[in-house]
C-alpha cells in the first residue's frame, strides 16, 4: 500500500522503515532535506514539499502526519487544499483530541476522510511494533488496516469498553 509520511523523526522514520520492510511504499516529507535523503537512500520516494508529496501519491491519498501537536493544525491547512475528495489525512501524534474532533469536521465538508491515531511505541517500534488508538471513519479505518496491521505487533486488539453492545466495529478497535 502506498501512503505519504510527513514528519520524519525518531518516530516517523522507524515507522516508514517498519512499512517499507512489509513491503509498502512510503512518500517521506519533513523539514529536514537530510532527514528525507537519509530514507530515499533505504528506499522511499523523496519529497520536499507538500505539494511534490502529492503529486507522487496516487489517489485516493493517504498521508500519515508524524510531527509534534503544535505543528499539525498548520500543516493540515496547508495540505487539505492539495488533496481531493475521499483522500485520508491521519494525525498520529499527540493532538488534543478536541482538536481532532473539529479538524474530522472540517475535513469532511471537503469530503477528506480524517483519522486520529494515536501512536505510541517510541525508538522500539521498529522492532516491537506501535500501539494504535485509531479514531475516525469506518472506511478510511478499514481502507488503511493494511498499514496499521505493519506498524501493530500483532498481539491482537483491546476489548471493546464493557456496557457497549454489539460487535465492534473495525473503527472502535485498538490495534495491538
């Protein structure tokens, strides 16, 4: 699967490495030109822009954004305009979850899907695999399961909070 990473630190780059192990293709953008070169040379595509970002993803887009909290609401400004009806944003970093809340809203009257996964594995999660608290659209969720499976270790799902009826769906699982 091929999925767009902005935000290449000790997080966002285990986290490519981890892909592109598996076998997806990764779209690398970050502030830093060397950080991008350093995972072009392992085998992601460069880029160094938002816009050259995606215009190599093919559609429907799906870009992860790995960067601290009080970067993301700019870089989602600036990146919504570039991306087209049914395409995926996912915030995996440490975003307040009200701003999360009116980011989805906002996206969705540009009929951009929105995710908020919370992630946290740190430095070991290349090897040991990131717990993934995914919030967001059933089909953009289910559309992505490729990937979250790659990043989770694989040791199952979180049960679904008791008192809630029903067999959860994909969108309320936690991958573990």
């Amino acid at each position: 699967m091929q999925l767009g990473m902005i935000g290449l630190g000790r997080m966002g780059a285990n986290m490519v490495r981890r892909l592109m192990a598996d076998g997806h293709e990764c779209v690398v953008h970050d502030v830093s030109d060397a950080a991008v070169d350093e995972l072009a040379a392992e085998g992601a595509t460069p880029a160094h822009s938002l816009e050259e970002l995606v215009a190599k993803l093919e559609p429907p887009r799906n870009v992860w954004v790995m960067i601290p909290a009080a970067y993301v609401e700019s870089t989602v400004e600036r990146l919504a305009p570039l991306l087209s009806p049914d395409d995926t944003i996912i915030d995996g970093g440490n975003s307040w979850y009200r701003h999360d809340v009116d980011r989805s809203g906002a996206l969705r009257d540009r009929e951009l899907h929105y995710l908020d996964v919370g992630t946290s594995g740190g430095i070991h999660g290349l090897e040991r695999g990131y717990c993934l608290m995914i919030g967001g659209d059933t089909d953009a969720v289910e559309r992505l399961a490729p990937v979250f499976d790659t990043l989770a270790p694989g040791t199952g799902n979180a049960e679904r909070t008791p008192g809630r009826s029903g067999d959860p769906i994909t969108a309320e699982r936690g991958w573990l």
